[in-house]
C-alpha cells in the first residue's frame, strides 16, 4: 500500500466535513428518524454507503467520461428519487395524526424501501459527486494507487459518512422518543413529510 497514515487522516478530515456540510442525505435521514425512529433511518444509510462506495471507485478507476455517457441513467435515477420522497412526504403529511404502528407503510416501508431510497438520494446528491469525482484527485496520486489502495480508500468514504448518519439518527431517535402526545406526533409527521418533501424537489431540481 502506498498511502500514509497522514494522507488517510486528511482524507479521513475532509469526509468527515463533507457529512457536517447539510444536503439530501442529511434531511433525508432526519426525516426518516423523525417519522420512523432508527429502525427506519439505518437502511436509508446503508444504501448512502453503496454510493460512497461507487463514487470514489469510479473516480479511482477513471471513468468519469463513462458518467458523462450515462449521464441520462443518472438523470433518470436522480428523477425517480425525487418522486419517491415527495410522495413519502406527502402521504406521511396525510396521515400525520396516526400513530407510526397504525401505518407503517407511510413512515417504515421495509429494509429494501429504505436502502433504495438511500441509494437513490446519494446517486443524485450533487454534494457527493462533486467531491467524489472532483476533489478526490487532489487527495490521492489516482495514477499510482493500488488494489489495497483502492480498498482502503472506498472503505474509508464508505465508513465516516455511515457513523456520522447512525450517530445522527440515533441521536434523532432519543429526541423523538420523548414526542408521545398526539399533538406532538401530528406535528413530529408534518416537519418529517416537509422535509421528505423538501429532500425530493432539491433532488428534482438539482
């Protein structure tokens, strides 16, 4: 392996400052934590980590033009994200007075609903490509990294961003748990369908 420890750290640093700096993913995960609790934010981060894990691979192997090419793939994706939430949003508006239990379609559609929606919102979160693809060359000499290299790399982006998210919905979820009242439920489900909302028109418009 060719990277040091400081090159590592650095990076290590900067990721980390990329999760602190709000966008998509942030409001997402609040949202879902706010409607769900952690049960229904932990698979939306897992699938954040499918793409903190391609991007950087796709900028190491150099295939930027490849993205260019499919740039009509990604602009697809990047639409059915924004429906998605704003949909979300709009049906957890809805319902706001129900309780999480009484639909849990609305608020914790399963494991798979939730790590597509995170999927989805990292592959048209212009925040992560723009880091990914271009800041990323200035950490690394991508011309000389290796296999182990790459590993690392793609595991480090992978591994910051998803304790930041956990840490964040776990911290969210302990708020939450202390909004029992009806009232306090009502108005817990619209601020979580807003943001849902507000997540899928700054995707659309992205």
């Amino acid at each position: 392996m060719t990277l040091t420890v400081g090159d590592l750290a650095l990076y290590a640093g900067a990721l980390f400052i990329l999760f602190l700096t709000p966008g998509p993913v942030w409001v997402a995960l609040l949202a879902r934590t706010l409607s769900g609790g952690v049960q229904a934010a932990w698979p939306l981060a897992m699938g954040v980590v499918v793409g903190d894990v391609l991007w950087p691979l796709l900028a190491i192997l150099g295939v930027s033009v490849l993205v260019s090419i499919y740039a009509d793939v990604l602009t697809v994706l990047r639409l059915a994200g924004a429906v998605l939430f704003i949909a979300m949003g709009l049906l957890l508006i809805r319902h706001r007075t129900a309780s999480i239990a009484e639909n849990p379609r609305l608020t914790a559609p399963g494991l798979w609903a939730g790590f597509s929606a995170g999927l989805l919102v990292i592959l048209g979160n212009p925040k992560a490509i723009l880091f990914y693809m271009g800041l990323l060359p200035t950490f690394f000499d991508l011309g000389a990294v290796t296999a182990a290299d790459i590993a690392v790399i793609c595991g480090l982006s992978a591994l910051v961003p998803l304790l930041g998210n956990l840490a964040l919905a776990v911290l969210v979820g302990r708020i939450r748990a202390l909004l029992q009242s009806p009232r306090a439920l009502a108005r817990t489900n619209l601020t979580a369908g807003i943001l849902l909302i507000g997540v899928g028109v700054f995707i659309g418009l992205s």
